[in-house]
C-alpha cells in the first residue's frame, strides 16, 4: 500500500513538473540580446561607404562620429572602410571603443584597397591616393544594393535617413543622386575651365554620392568608367570626379541631383551666398580643400573640433551643441563670409539636441 502510495506522489510531482516546463515564460536569450541592442537580424543596414588614405584616419573617424551622433532615428548603421594595411588597427581600435558605447545603432568593416589589375597604380594615385577605389564599388560590394558613399572630409549635421530618403525619390532608371558643384556660373569651374564633357550646367560634385549598385552593375558602370578613362585620362584634371562628370554627360537619364545642403562647401559661402537652402539648414557639410584644418574659413574648423571633442556617448546637448554655440559666436566667425550661415548650421541639432539633458 505504501508502495503504491509513493507511486502515486511520484506521478503528481512528474505531472506538476511538465507543467511548468511546457507552461512557463519563455526565456529566449537570443531575444533577450536583440531587445538589449535592438539590432533586429533581419533589419536591412544604411551602408555607408569611404576611403581612407594618407593622413586621412582621424578625419575619417570624425565623419563616422558625426553619422552616429546624428543618427536620430536609430537606423542599423553599416561603415564600410576601404583603407591601407598599416591603417587598420587603429581604426579598428577606435571602432571598436565605439561599438561597446553604442552597439545597438552600428557595425562596420575594414576593407583593403581594389583596383584593376590592368593600370593598377594609375588608378591609385588618379587624383588623391585612393580616391578612384569608388569607381569600383560595384563589382566590390556584389552583395550590397545600395549605399551613401561619402570623402573623409564630410561631416553629418543631420539623420542619415534624410538623405537616404533620396532613394525613394529615384525614378527607374536613376542610379546615383550627387549635388551641383556649383551654383553660380559667375564662380563654376566645369563651366569655365573643364577640357571635357560634364553634367549639366555647372557640373556635379561627387564627395557626396547615393549609389544604387544593382543597377550600376545592370548598366555595366565600370566597363564605361574604363572607357571614359581611357579617352579622357589627358584631359582630366579632377581625377573620378572628373570621370563621374563625363559620364553623366552622356547619361543624364541616370542621375538624381541633390540640393546643395547635402554637400555644403566653402564654395557656397566664400564670396556670396549661393546655396539657397530648405527652413532646416546644413544637411552635410564637406571640408574640401583642408578648410576643416585652417583658419581661412573658421566656421568649418569650429564644427570640425567640436565633433572630434565631442565623447561619444555623453550628453549632446552640454558636450556638443553648447561647445558649438559658443565657437560660431567668436569674433572671427562673424566676421567671415561664412559666419554668415552659423544659423544653418545649427538648426537640426537645436532641434534634435536642444532640450537632451
């Protein structure tokens, strides 16, 4: 009887304890990981895409700073760095630094340079070390259908999901979007001094370039980059700018023209106000020239060394935006041709920083 009696416990127990196995909260680890980073697998990542050569690793850093601090809307940031072998590990040092702050938001990749084999270092030394590996993202990045690319001089000063926005906007056969390179014919380079053919009016500038690589690779881009070099090659001045030019000479069906917020430069500001922006200022700012480095242009430096003091992850209100405010008031601001546009350059992030405490 006893015997029986302790079978019987024996059964409730095993019963009590496959309840509570298949009743139980589910406590998925892999879910619990996603909800702390909220990077969900399945979420498609902006990639955004530069070259890095030279002396160029700490502008480079800054650039990726500024997309991550002005990555408002949280998108999965991919940073995809084609750069030198010796440039490597302190990229990689500092990104990683960054990843355990803000994890969540961004990845990246360290790449090593491409180029043809036929006229390898022709192509590597065309204008700036480097500066033509974009011609070849296409037949590099088979995986990846469309990305920002952008120089290493290039600071964010809005969400990169308005730019990205662009894309949208393409109609079926638009497979780039870049901004004019100028906008007045009274200062134009292309239209004044250029030997070639180039788009439109006053040309494009390609500092700042969304490129759809699907279609790029449906319209065969590099076999007509290589053409367009080997005819022009004597004849350019700007290097893959000049060659991005031509091309849209011939195929203006193909690109989607920015406004010039989306890759404000010196140029526009310098001897007159040119850029005739939309109510919510500077989009991207592009330090050609070295402007991010001297004085003939403060405002461009100002905003420059605010981003590179600024510490991730810190308050971006105290540590950035007020540290910014009082750079642009200085005197030697204000009294350039650029200071003029100070309240451009601050308005998203017043708008996105302004109350973060």
């Amino acid at each position: 009887m006893l015997h029986l009696h302790m079978c019987f416990l024996c059964l409730i127990g095993i019963g009590i304890l496959i309840y509570f196995v298949h009743q139980r909260p589910s406590f998925d680890y892999t879910g619990m990981l996603l909800s702390r980073n909220k990077v969900q697998p399945s979420r498609t990542p902006l990639y955004i895409v530069v070259v890095c050569c030279g002396q160029r690793v700490q502008e480079t850093l800054v650039m990726i700073k500024s997309a991550i601090v002005f990555n408002y809307e949280k998108e999965y940031l991919k940073f995809l760095i084609f750069t030198e072998k010796e440039k490597d590990d302190e990229l990689r040092e500092k990104l990683t630094d960054w990843k355990n702050i803000v994890a969540s938001f961004f990845d990246f990749e360290i790449l090593p340079l491409n180029f043809p084999s036929q006229n390898k270092i022709e192509w590597m030394n065309l204008f700036k070390p480097c500066a033509a590996q974009r011609l070849f993202l296409p037949s590099l990045l088979t995986n990846v259908d469309s990305l920002l690319y952008v120089d290493t001089d290039t600071l964010f000063l809005s969400p990169i999901s308005e730019i990205w926005a662009f894309f949208k906007k393409f109609n079926d056969s638009q497979m780039a979007a870049l901004t004019p390179e100028h906008e007045n014919e009274n200062i134009g380079w292309y239209n004044r001094f250029a030997r070639h053919p180039f788009y439109g009016r006053l040309g494009v500038n390609s500092g700042v370039m969304l490129m759809n690589l699907t279609r790029m690779r449906e319209f065969h881009w590099e076999k007509h980059i290589l053409s367009i070099h080997e005819e022009y090659k004597l004849r350019i001045i700007w290097g893959d700018q000049d060659i991005i030019n031509i091309f849209f000479y011939y195929y203006p069906d193909k690109l989607f023209v920015m406004p010039c917020e989306y890759n404000y430069r010196p140029d526009h500001c310098m001897y007159m106000s040119t850029c005739n922006m939309t109510h919510s200022g500077v989009k991207l700012m592009h330090g050609i020239r070295g402007y991010f480095h001297t004085d003939k242009q403060p405002l461009f430096k100002i905003i420059y060394e605010s981003m590179e003091r600024y510490q991730l992850g810190s308050n971006t209100n105290t540590n950035f935006l007020m540290p910014l405010r009082t750079g642009l008031n200085q005197k030697s601001v204000n009294e350039s041709s650029c200071g003029k546009i100070s309240t451009e350059v601050l308005k998203m992030a017043t708008k996105l920083f302004g109350n973060s405490f």
